[in-house]
C-alpha cells in the first residue's frame, strides 16, 4: 500500500466530530491516520461531477446549458421582483414601528414607556438598514432612518434627564 499524507485536516468537506487536529504532515500506510485517526482519502479534496463532465457529452450538454441559463435568468427576473417586493414590506414594517414609537412618545408619563419607544425606534432603525441602495425604496427609506436617528437621540436625552429628576430634591435644571 501506497502512503498518503495527513495534516490533521480533513479536505474532503467530511465531518469528522472526533478525529482529526491539525498536526505536522505524517505518512500513513495503514487506513486512518495513527496520529489523528482521520481516515485515508479524507487528506484529499473530494471529487466532485463536474460540469464539464456532463457537457462532454454534446447534446446532454447543450441541454444543460439551457437550463442553466433559463433558471439563472428567471431567478434573476423574480429575485429583482420580490427583493423590491421585500423592501418595500421591510420598509413598511420599520415604518409601522417608528409609529408606535412616536405614539408612546407624544402619551408617555413615564421614563419606562420612553425606553419602549426607543425600542420600537431601535427595530425601527434595524429594519430600514436592511434595505439596500439599490433598493428603490432606499432613498424614503435612508431620510426615515435619519429622522429616526435623531428622535432616538432626543428621547435617549429625556431618559437621562428623568434619571437626573428621580433624586430628591430635584436639581435645578430638572425639566419635570
Ligand atoms: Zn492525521
């Protein structure tokens, strides 16, 4: 028998949960690897049906490239139509969120419901960051997450300036 090589590191895209570990190069010539116990053939990138295999066969090939290019085509057009589609219901969703927020804003009576609305502007924001530029929501999208931003901010102010208000006596510069 022939020796094969092992590093400790499997290259044949197998899982080997309790073997391996990456080692100094060892010949082996018995079948698992009497450093690591890697099996042999594992230190070899597994051998893969390439696409050349089947286009050398003319008309099986032809075929192929067919369908290759029907399904990257037709999965080109509806991932641009539902990728908009998706935008523009992530845009909707962070829209409905930044809503809630504002809500609780204009009622709250307490530093605990402005910390709820910074969450809802938080997941607000989050959502329209998943939107991309070339999304053609991106621009609305973009000036929300500015707006948003900003209002963050101003509530994150007012919290602090609840805390700074909790203690007795209230300090001068206490709006509340
Ligand atoms: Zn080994």
């Amino acid at each position: 028998m022939s020796g094969w090589i092992c590093d400790g590191i499997a290259k044949d895209g197998k899982n080997y949960p309790d073997l391996g570990g990456a080692h100094e190069p060892y010949e082996n010539y018995s079948l698992d690897c009497e450093i690591c116990g890697l099996p042999k053939g594992s230190e070899k990138p597994s051998s893969k049906i390439g696409l050349s295999k089947i286009l050398s066969k003319p008309i099986l090939g032809i075929f192929t490239v067919i369908i290759i290019l029907l399904a990257v085509g037709s999965v080109a057009y509806f991932s641009g139509l539902i990728g908009g589609k998706r935008h523009l219901r992530t845009y909707e969703e962070a829209l409905a969120s930044g809503e809630e927020a504002l809500s609780i804003v204009r009622t709250h009576t307490s530093p605990e419901e402005l910390e709820q609305a910074q969450k809802q502007l938080n997941l607000a924001i989050s959502k329209l960051s998943q939107i991309p530029p070339k999304a053609a929501i991106y621009v609305d999208a973009e000036a929300k997450m500015n707006s948003y931003d900003s209002l963050s901010l101003q509530i994150a102010n007012k919290i602090s300036n609840f805390e700074l208000c909790a203690v007795e006596p209230k300090p001068d510069d206490c709006l509340f």
